[in-house]
C-alpha cells in the first residue's frame, strides 16, 4: 500500500522517494526508548513510534516489497548544527538511516527520522540488510561477571 501511495510508476523516483521519506516522518513519533534492537516490524507498524532504526527498518520494508534495492546505513551526525541550522535528531548517539540504489546504479541517502536527504552532516560507519549486519559494535564476551556499555559521540567540523 505505501509502496504504491508513494513509488508509482507514473512519477520519478526522486519525487516517490521524498513522499516516502516525508511520509515516514509524518506518520511514526519518534519516541526515545519505545523499541528495542529486537522489536518486531508489525509492532513498530502498529504503533507508530519508534526510534531511528525503526523509521530506517519500516522505508526497508516499503522499498524492498516496491522492488528497489536498499541497504540499512549505521553511522552519526554532526551534533553542533552549522550556525542558522537546528540539531538532528538523534545527534548525540549513533544513528540510522537507508541508503536506495536508484536507476544508474547510484546510492542515494535518505534519513526519515529528520526527513532529509543525507548529506555533508551524516557519517556512515557500517552498511548491512538490517541493524543486525550493520550493529555499530560486536563482538562476544567469556566470563562470569556481568557487563555495560554506554558511549557517547561529539562530532563537529573541523574548518
């Protein structure tokens, strides 16, 4: 339904692109700790909230059943806006978005939850089907005390 609301035939894919990526921010709350990493696709649909990974995990869904290649992208964004510009949302943590490979075999960038085109203030780190092959951090560990991990990112440009 919004593969066929958004990515007609009879319109360019520049414009079907921007109309999904607006719908997505228009009609999903991001709602700080809503989901978790393994939250279910129908809930977060069902809901309408979620975080970034989930406004990126719902446009996958809708490109890919439109038959349009797409990658998840995990990465960050500046957290100081350039001056006379607001802060994304979700600049001060690591962050999702969805990358589409459109006629021309060209990627292009797209963030829903700041409905955007990515740019200059988006910095990919991993790319993968999903969260869990683009996950930011992996690894494994052996023992018998418990663990935690908190990070936090501060990126700013450099004249």
């Amino acid at each position: 339904l919004w593969g066929r609301r958004h990515l007609r035939p009879d319109g360019s894919v520049r414009d079907g692109l921007e109309a999904l990526n607006h719908a997505i921010h228009r009609e999903f709350r991001y709602t700080k700790g809503s989901t978790e990493n393994w939250t279910p696709l129908a809930s977060i649909w069902k809901a309408r909230a979620g975080v970034c990974q989930d406004f990126a995990h719902i446009m996958l869904s809708v490109l890919r059943t439109a038959g349009l290649p797409a990658r998840y992208v995990c990465g960050y964004i500046e957290t100081d806006p350039p001056k006379g510009r607001r802060r994304l949302t979700g600049a001060v943590a690591t962050h999702a978005w969805v990358e589409v490979m459109v006629p021309g075999m060209t990627w292009v960038a797209l963030d829903p939850t700041n409905d955007q085109w990515c740019g200059e203030r988006h910095v990919a780190v991993s790319f993968g089907r999903d969260f869990a092959d683009a996950t930011p951090l992996r690894g494994t560990f052996k023992g018998s005390g418990g663990q935690e991990m908190s990070g936090k990112v501060a990126m700013k440009r450099v004249s």
